[in-house]
C-alpha cells in the first residue's frame, strides 16, 4: 500500500485521518435509568380499552409499564437518567462534550432534547449537543455514532441517551398497540480505555419496510391539522405480526455478525441486553442463537417497550442486579421502526 493512502488526510483539515492504529477503544464508564413513579397495570387498561391481564401476560409478558408525570417532558427523563451515569462513571458535567439522544418523542421539534439536557446539567456550551431518531434502536445508534467521535478523538467524554415517552404516541383507545408501550430512560457516558468497552457493533436499516410501524401525522408530510388529528394519523400505526417476524430475524442476524466480528461465541457471553418489546421475541431470538433463557436480562415484565430507552435500562439493571461485573461481555440488541437494528457486543 503506498504511503500516500495510509496517510489519507481528513477533508479540509492538516490532521491525517485516523487509522484502525490510531482509533481509540472507546470504554463504559457509567450508566444511569429514570423510571416514572407512574405505574399502569394491565388491570387498569381492563378498564380504558377491551383487553384482558391474560392477554397481556401471555402474547407479551408485560404486566405493568410506567407514565410520564404531566407537565414533564422527555429531556426531564433523559437529564435524570444522565446525572446517574454522570455519577456512576465519576465524571463532572464539565467533562463531557458530546450530548447524543436517541428519542423520537423530543419535548419539541426544536429545540432538541440534547441541547434542553445539556442546559440541565450545566454540560458546557463547547459540547455538541444533538438528536437522533431511530425509534427503538435510537440508543444503540447513538451509542455506536457517539462512539466514532470519541474513538477518532474528535470528542473525549460523551453522554448518549436513549429516551421515549410513547404514552404521548399511542392512541388510548387502539388495544393493538397501547397496551405494549410505556416511558423511560437510560443514559450511558463513554470515553477512552485501555481495553475492553464497545468491541464490535453491526447496525442495519430497511426503510422498504416503514409501513409496517410508523407514526405517520404530525410532521412534515400531514402536519397537525384538525382533519389529520380527528383521523388520528399522530398515533402509532403497526402491523405486529409482520414486525414480530422481522424483529426476530434481523436481531439474531445481527447478533451473530456482531459476535463474528468480535471474535465471540454466544457461549463467551454473559447476558444478551435486548430491546424489550415482547417476551416471546426475547425467546425466539435467545432460540435463534442457541444461548440459554436464563442468560436473557428481561424487564418487559415491568415496564413494557420503553422505545430507546428499553436496551440501555435493560443493561443498566443487569449491572445493578449484578449480572454483569468488570470483564463480563454482554450482547446489546435493538430493533425498531424505520425498520432499524442493531447489535453490539460490549466489555464492561
Ligand atoms: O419495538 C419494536 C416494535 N414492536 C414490536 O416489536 C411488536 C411486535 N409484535 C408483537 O409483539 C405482537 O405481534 C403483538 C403483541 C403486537 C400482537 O400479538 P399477536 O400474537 O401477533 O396477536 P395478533 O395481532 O395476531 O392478534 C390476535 C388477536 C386479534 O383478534 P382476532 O382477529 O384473532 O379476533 C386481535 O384483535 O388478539 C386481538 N388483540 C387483543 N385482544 C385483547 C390484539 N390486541 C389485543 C389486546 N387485548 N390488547
């Protein structure tokens, strides 16, 4: 290879761009969760729509989900999530200088929840500070984006979120679909290591396949208007059957390409962290890629599909139960509309 290809320069800049040589690890330093006190139960859906506890339980293992207090928006969840990864990772606001939020229920269309939690926090005005919609997988998205900017050293120190407060997109008298969601959010802050950290992440989209889960009123294409909001085009719209199919297929596919990229057997992991959307695809994916039900961390059970926050506070907990320590390798995973997954094996 000639000198003149390996010491490519960045566009626009003196600097050389980086090579996998000079590419930092990029480690977990902390992570943090906010759960509403808000619980609704599947019994009081029995009284909002025509559902039953049984029904819930057993096509989806929910049994109760959390509800954003009114008067707060997504940015309170996601600055809560964050000052406890800020604690966790013993990093001061001051530190960080990259705010990423994977969300697609930001307090505003502008501005973005990053810059509402940034303000919060006192992180200072030299950090970027922004959003990114990938519904579901919005976490593990911004975890593996923010992830370049502190591998190349663009950044040092960043601070990603998975936020969602979906009780503000499901239509309360549709029980196809709100009986699955609830709110939350998890924050993780990640920097530069000697070892260990994001080992290997494989991302996939399919925007072929929007129809099947999509909100489709409300932003540019049918805005808010009185006929769009009586038609309720601002509610969540799903073909469950289709996505249940897709979520299982691409989550395992992933899965063993981040594991194959990696250099880990499923046998090396300590627990798979998956989007927590349904009991039953946490089964068929643990199936498809022969790992043990008990090696699966599950709160579906308690709070439902938090969208972006579901993965992160699924390994926050999973830390905090104990299930994983220092050197234990877990398998993220996500799947959401768009369509969009991703998976990514991490060393605590
Ligand atoms: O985060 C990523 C996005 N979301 C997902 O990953 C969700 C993926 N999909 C799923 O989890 C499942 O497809 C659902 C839980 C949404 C639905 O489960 P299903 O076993 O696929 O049920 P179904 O949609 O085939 O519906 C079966 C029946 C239907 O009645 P009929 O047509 O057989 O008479 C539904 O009307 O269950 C009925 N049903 C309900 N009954 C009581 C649908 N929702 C409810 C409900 N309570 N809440």
């Amino acid at each position: 290879m000639s000198q003149e290809s390996t010491v490519r320069k960045v566009a626009g800049s003196a600097q050389p761009a980086p090579t996998r040589d000079t590419l930092k690890k990029v480690g977990i330093m902390g992570l943090g969760t906010a759960i509403p006190e808000k619980v609704l139960t599947n019994k009081d859906l029995e009284k909002i729509v025509d559902t039953s506890d049984e029904w819930i339980r057993t096509r989806t293992g929910i049994k109760e989900r959390r509800i954003m207090a009114e008067g707060t928006g997504t940015s309170s969840l996601a600055a809560e999530a964050s000052r406890q990864a800020l604690k966790d990772a013993g990093i001061s606001p001051e530190e960080i200088d990259l705010v990423l939020v994977g969300t697609v229920t930001p307090d505003m269309a502008f501005p973005s929840t990053a810059c509402l939690v940034q303000a919060e926090l006192g992180i200072p005005t030299t950090a970027m500070a922004f959003d990114l919609a990938a519904a579901c997988s919005g976490f593990v998205f911004a975890l593996h984006a923010a992830a370049q900017f502190v591998a190349t050293g663009a950044c040092r120190n960043a601070l990603v979120i998975g936020a969602d407060a979906l009780s503000q997109l499901v239509d309360w008298e549709d029980r196809t679909t709100c009986v699955l969601f609830g709110d939350g959010a998890g924050a993780c802050v990640i920097g530069p290591a000697e070892s260990g950290g994001i080992l290997s992440a494989v991302m996939g989209s399919d925007g072929s396949a929007s129809d099947l889960l999509k909100v489709p009123g409300g932003g540019s294409l049918f805005p808010k208007t009185k006929e769009n909001i009586d038609s309720k085009e601002h509610f969540i719209k799903m073909n469950g059957t289709e996505v249940f199919k897709m979520a299982v297929r691409n989550m395992v596919d992933a899965a063993k390409k981040a594991l194959e990229q990696s250099g880990h057997t499923i046998e090396d992991i300590k627990r798979l962290v998956p989007h927590q959307a349904n009991l039953r695809i946490l089964k068929a994916v643990a199936k498809g890629l022969g790992m043990p039900e008990e090696r699966v961390f599950v709160n579906v059970d308690r709070y439902g599909n938090m969208s972006a926050a579901s993965t992160v506070v699924a390994w926050a907990e999973a830390v905090r139960a104990g299930d994983l320590k220092k050197g234990d390798l877990a398998l993220l995973l996500a799947f959401g509309g768009g369509m969009v997954w991703g998976a990514m094996v991490v060393e605590m």
